[in-house]
C-alpha cells in the first residue's frame, strides 16, 4: 500500500515562499525559503510558539529586539507573544524548518508590527494576505 503524501500548501509572498509540511491538530511544520536580500515582517503570534532550525544559508533573527545569527544547523526557539523576523542579508537563499506547537496555527494569528511590503496597518494589527 502506498504512503499517502502529506497535503502540502504552498504560498508565495514577496520575499520568498512557504510550504506546509505536515498539518496535525497539535503541530504544524513548513518549509519557508527567504530569497536574498529579504525578510519577513516584524510580527507576534499570541495562540502558538515556534521552533527554527536553519536548513540552508544564513539568517539574522530578531527576536524582541534583539538581532542573533544563526547558520545551518542552528536553532531558536520563539516563545508565544514575542516580537521576531527572520532576515536573508546573504546573497544566497536561506531556507529554514519551522515547527509551530500550541493551541491554533491559523495565519490569521500574526500581528505584523512591521512590514516592508505594506501589510501593516496603522493600529499595528496585521492587514489580510497569505504570508
């Protein structure tokens, strides 16, 4: 019997593009590629933490204002409620696994506090899209 293939989602915002992985009731994992030179918004989730672990290339992750590199192989872990980015400042791709565990892993749980593509209101709550 053959083994069914997860239903993988693929999107792609401007700065790169994320997959779904695997979607259970308690976890959720994407792959999320960040094309050079870009990042994703300045956001916080309140019903979800998530753990990175860096697959491919360079990232410079800010969490609650603080700025931390890591290269492939390195992890960090964002708690529920924290400010974070992740940035490619490399001219090569980045690519990282992120696991989300917590109680909704809806993408209408972002609030995007910054964002260099428009997607941020001016009350700081996050403006519909896909990312």
């Amino acid at each position: 019997m053959p083994i069914p293939k997860p239903n993988i989602r693929e999107v792609s915002p401007p700065w790169g593009k994320w997959e779904v992985l695997l979607d259970e009731p308690n976890y959720k994992v994407k792959r999320i590629t960040v094309l050079p030179g870009k990042r994703l918004s300045y956001q916080k989730h309140f019903k979800r933490n998530e753990h990175w672990v860096v697959v491919e290339g360079k990232a410079v992750v800010t969490l609650d204002g603080k700025e931390i590199d890591l290269v492939k192989g390195e992890t960090i872990d964002i708690p529920k409620e924290a400010a974070h980015r992740i940035a490619n400042n490399d001219d090569k791709q980045l690519t990282f696994i992120e696991i989300q565990l917590g109680e909704y892993f809806g993408e209408d749980d972002i609030i995007r506090l910054e964002d260099d593509y428009g997607r941020v209101s001016t009350s700081g709550v996050k403006k519909r899209s896909k990312e």
